[in-house]
C-alpha cells in the first residue's frame, strides 16, 4: 500500500507562450504533502519543463495505479497552459465540437502527442481500481472568454518574452490588485506599464498572466461560436456519473482553479511567481490544521482569491464533498518504501506505457459517455430528470452554521412524493452567509462611516417597530376578547421581540458596503451557479433577510445565460417586502430574475419581517398572505413576532409545507 503523487508543471514552451509560476506551483504542492501529509520523496513524481511530454503523462498515470490498493491515495496535478482542438471525429458527447486539453512542453495543434486531451483524462478515471481514491489538481486555463489577446513580436530570444505565441494578460485583474496593493502602501509603488503591456518588455511583476493558449485561428474558424465549451472538469464528471447516474459515487475528486468560462491567473505572489489558485489551495489547506476538511478549503480559497481581487472560482467537485483533503493524516504512515531522502530526483516513478489493447479499451469507455450525455433527461413530461434536481436553502439574518436547514427539510419531505424525496435529499444545498455580516467579523469596520452607519441602523429597527405595532393593531381587531368584545391588552416591547432586530446592524453593512454585498452575494451564486450549468432544475428557499440575498445573487447570474433553471423561487417571511430594503436592492427594477420559472411569496399574520413583495414593486407570480402562523399561541390579542416569522417551517404546518413547498415542487 502506499501514496503516491504525480506533479507537473510548465514554464518554458518550446512554440507557446511561457509562463512563470508553474514549476513554483509543483515545488509548492510538494511541500505541501511533505510537510502537511507525510508523504516521503519517493512517492512523488515531478516533471518540469521539457520533461512534460505525452509519454512522460501516460507513465505518470501508469506509475500512480501500479500496485495500487484500496484505501490508497493517488494525486495528479497539472499547471500550465490550457487550450481545446477542433473535434475531427464529431464524437457525439462533444457537442460544442471542440476538444478540451492540456498544453505539453511541445505543444503543436497538429500533432496530438504534444498535448492530453479531456477523453483521455476521462477515460483515465474508468481505470482507477475500487477503493483507490484519485485528486486531480489542475491549475490551467479552460476558456479564453472575456479576456484580451496581446499579439507581440513572435521571439524568443529573451527568457522573459512572455507574451510570444498568442499570450494574454489578465489586465483588468492586474489593474485592480495593482490599485489594491497601493492603498496606505507607499512602498507597494511600482511602474504600472506591466499592467496593460503592449510589448514583450514591458511584462513586468504586475503582469497577471492567464494559463490559455489560444488555438490557431483555422482552428477557430473551424470551430466557429456555436456552444459553450465543455471542459475538461465535465469531461471527468461525466464519466464518473455515467457510471451510477449520481454524483456521490465519483471515483476521484477534481479541483481545477476555475470554472469552465473564466481563466487561471499566473502572478506575483508573495516574493515570487505562482498559480493563484495552487498558491491560496496550499495556504488554505495549512490554515485548515492537522485533517483539512475539502469544505472548508474550497470556502477559504475561494474566499482568499476574492480578497486578493483575483475573478477565478476554483471549482471541487462533486458538488459537496465533505472528506479530507488528499485523505489528510491517514497518509503520514502511508507507503512500503523507507524515506529516500531529497537528494533522490524522481526514483521509480516511470511505468510501462499503454499498449495498443488499453487505447481499444478506452475507446469503448468514450463511446459509453458519449451514450450517456446524448440520453438527456428522462422520467419527467417536461423533460426534467429526477436526477438533475436540487434543492437550496438560504437563511436569513443573525448567524447560521452548517445544518439550519435540516429542520425545515424536515416538515417539508414527508408531503413530496418517495420519487422527487431521494432526488432532493441526494441534491440538497445551504447557502451559509452570515459570517459575513456578524458581529464576529469587524474587520472592515473601518469601511463605514459610525454615524451614517447608526443613523441607516435607527432607521431600520424604526421601520421593523412600525410594522410590529400596525401588524398588532390589525391582530388585536381581528381577535377581539371573546367576553367583553374589546380589544385585548397591549403588550410591552420586550414580549414583540421583533425578529434579527439584534442583527440588523449587520445587514445595515450589507446594504452599506460593496465588499461584505459582493462576499455574501458570492455565497450564494458559488453555491446556484454549477446546479444551474449541469442544466438542472433548481428548488430555491429562502428566508427573512436570506430573500435580499437570493434576489441580488440570481439578478447577477442571470447575466450568464446558464442552461439551468430555477423551477420554483420561494421568498418567506421576505424582508423584500420592506419598502426601505426593496428601494435598495442593486438592482432595483424588481423585475422577476429570468431564469426562475415561477416566484412565490409567503406572508404569515403577525409576521413583521414578511408581506406582500408586489407592494414593494417586485414582479412575484403568486403571493399567499397572511397565513396563519402555526405553532404560535395568541397572547393579549395577536402573536408573537418572532414566533410568527419562524412559523412556516414548523412540522405542523401542512398548510405551507404540504400545500404551497411541496404541491408547487411537484407540480411541472
């Protein structure tokens, strides 16, 4: 039994653009399972440069399965350049008719032995023996959508000619980490030229540098802008559920350091050039402690790209995987071999290469994805697939950890049919937000203003105490003392106890502050946006202060024209009923977000929070007002507000979770 590791990573092209943090990202991830996983230098193999070659690929791989066994952790790590080829073959699964694939140091368009194609590293994932766990690393490039192509003098006379052969420089990125890194900085002062570099000689440290080689432009024409690229994550992801029709079922687990319409930066990190996203992955598994948790890195990572102004999403799939990293300590006694020590370069890590019988059989393996992405959706009359559905929850304001919802699930899942039950259950998401906002987290004080702040704050408790008093005079008339037929006794401040009152300083930075929108909103789309670009169907809760969230985040993913979408959109308990929240959403034309199907409005009485969000001018289609609040005893004349404002999810109450969640889930 023994761990192993397969590193590589590209600097210097022999036809392509260079890069310069590739090599860095290897000795990176090297350390990394030296120091944090035990791994010992002989169950690591690393190739650089001219050594990253299409046979050097395929005994790496073979190198990793040798004598593998369950229990095993295998890791394969890519960083350099990405790109895609024409699809000469028309192989059914590919219908953008392009291949994705990895750059090797030879890298030429017509020679397909200088590059690895996304079927291979798909057809790879069939051989991996039961029980042997596989991490794929990939740090590249896999679409050049949105970005600039610099086209310089093509020489290579000088080793910093970093722009040769169809390079690109993220500039937008490089002007906005540029712009951070002065402020109160005076030493963070450098010749910004680099930024936007028009020539070779101006690539300096401030030069972000994306890992996408563009094809030629005969292979884009032949191409042409027909569908959106499919990348080398789906070309792995498919595989994996071809086999079971369900993700939980992945043999292996990828990270790749974007999703599949943005790029991998290449930048000045810390005294030196890396990958963005190998560098923070390491920093956040360290961070992580002794057994880093893969949620929990995935959130710190992207979390720590967002904070060094970097676009890219690395994406973890499968969706929610909650192991260790790279099977964490379980590898610090890994292994039959003695340490080797560093001096030894890469002993024993070349296997015997694939025969002509192996290529026939990852022949039949393509042809069964092919099969597989060609079935589509099936068991539905409006074409949804049980399989591709989802549920996501998004709570509301005051803190939240992992598992609010399982109550709410809870009081829903016996009214939805055995059918559409495991097809949620097996695809149920939480939006986690408000460590964020909460009192825990003060680091941006400094962003507000304290008396704008206070005086945003007083106006809002004023605004919720408003509605607290005109909803317990309209309760109050409505249940009059059945002795005397008067109104019944008033009640103090203390008893309405107005729901997140004690939080709502912190959505007041919400409102407030664009970094705290963009980090909570981030949440939110970070967990919506791969459900809805599988093409998926997607049932959407959410709560109280949580529906602001949900309405900014699915307004600015609309913008990206996912295949997916959301078949019901449930607002309860909205704060977006709330003219003074509603006249600050960005944005703010109310119009419903296009890819949602249908918007449901829940209202409960005595809830203060709730209301009727088409009063506000937003678009719902359907609203259910004034419910009544199930599990909440009447106390001198109406009821409790915090009471009422939790009452939708009460195990009780059939009228919501039977007859509104449940009936409208159901229902095509």
């Amino acid at each position: 039994m023994a761990d192993k590791a397969f590193l590589s990573g590209i600097n210097d092209y022999r036809t392509i653009s260079d890069l310069r943090g590739c090599v860095n990202d290897t000795e990176s991830i090297t350390k990394l399972l030296k120091g944090e996983f035990g791994f010992k230098k002989s169950q690591i193999c690393v190739k650089k440069d001219e050594e990253v070659t299409k046979a050097a690929m395929n005994e790496g791989w073979e190198w990793l399965l040798e004598d593998a066994e369950p229990g095993d952790w295998l890791i394969f790590h890519f960083s350099g350049h990405g790109s895609y080829i024409a699809d000469t073959d028309q192989e059914e699964g590919e219908a953008d008719s392009r291949d994705e694939l990895l750059c090797l140091y030879g890298m030429d368009w017509n020679d397909k032995d200088t590059y690895l194609l996304d079927d291979e590293l798909a057809a790879w994932t069939k051989q991996i023996p039961t029980g042997v766990q596989v991490t794929f690393v990939l740090d590249c490039c896999h679409s050049g959508t949105g970005t600039r192509f610099i086209q310089p003098p093509m020489s290579r006379a000088a080793r910093g000619d970093f722009l040769t052969a169809g390079g690109q420089s993220l500039d937008d990125i490089a002007t906005r980490r540029f712009r951070g890194s002065r402020s109160g900085s005076e030493k963070a002062v450098k010749k910004p030229e680099g930024i936007r570099p028009e020539a070779s000689d101006q690539v300096d440290q401030n030069t972000v540098l994306a890992r996408f080689a563009p094809p030629p432009a005969a292979i884009q024409a032949v191409i042409g802008d027909q569908t959106k690229t499919r990348t080398i994550e789906d070309a792995l992801q498919s595989q994996a559920r071809s086999r079971s029709g369900r993700k939980s079922t992945m043999n292996h687990v990828l990270w790749s350091g974007c999703k599949d319409n943005q790029t991998s930066a290449d930048a000045y990190i810390n005294g030196d050039y890396h990958g963005a996203f190998t560098y923070y992955f390491c920093e956040s598994v360290r961070d992580a402690g002794g057994e880093p948790q893969s949620k929990a890195v995935i959130k710190s990572l992207r979390s720590k790209l967002r904070d060094e102004n970097f676009t890219q999403i690395p994406q973890l799939e499968p969706a929610g995987t909650s192991g260790l990293v790279f099977g964490a300590s379980s590898n610090s006694n890994s292994g039959n071999s003695t340490d080797d020590g560093d001096d030894i370069e890469n002993e024993g890590c070349v296997a015997a290469p694939i025969t002509p019988g192996d290529w026939n059989q990852l022949l039949t393996v393509l042809q069964q994805i092919a099969d597989q992405l060609a079935g589509g959706n099936v068991g539905r009359s409006d074409g949804r697939g049980e399989s591709d559905r989802s549920l996501v929850y998004v709570h509301g304001i005051c803190e939240h950890h992992e598992g609010y919802s399982d109550s709410w699930w809870n009081a829903m899942s016996p009214h939805l049919s055995l059918t559409t039950r495991n097809a949620l259950l097996g695809n149920r998401h939480e939006v986690l937000w408000s460590e964020h906002v909460s009192k825990m987290n003060r680091s941006l004080d400094d962003e507000f203003d304290p008396d704008e702040l206070r005086q945003m704050e007083l106006m809002l408790e004023a605004v919720l105490e408003e509605r607290v008093a005109r909803e317990a005079s309209e309760q109050i008339s409505e249940n009059r003392s059945a002795r005397s037929g008067e109104p019944g006794e008033p009640a103090s401040r203390a008893f309405m106890g107005i729901p997140g009152v004690d939080c709502v300083d912190d959505f007041v930075k919400y409102l407030s502050s664009d970094t705290i929108r963009r980090r909570v909103i981030a949440e939110a789309t970070d967990v919506i946006r791969p459900l809805l670009e599988a093409g998926g169907s997607v049932e959407l809760i959410s709560h109280s202060w949580g529906t602001v969230v949900a309405f900014e985040a699915l307004r600015k993913l609309e913008r990206e024209n996912l295949p997916g979408r959301v078949h019901n959109w449930f607002t309860v308990g909205a704060a977006l009923a709330i003219n003074f929240v509603a006249k600050r959403l960005e944005p703010s034309d109310g119009r419903k977000p296009r890819m949602v199907d249908r918007w449901i409005n829940l209202d409960a009485k005595g809830d203060p929070v709730g209301g009727s969000v088409l009063s506000t001018g937003l678009r719902a289609d359907h609203e259910f007002l004034r419910l009544k609040p199930e599990g909440c005893k009447p106390r001198f004349g109406f009821v409790k507000p915090a009471c009422a404002h939790s009452s939708y999810f009460d195990p009780n109450n059939d009228r919501v979770n039977r007859d509104i969640f449940a009936k409208w889930i159901q229902e095509n």
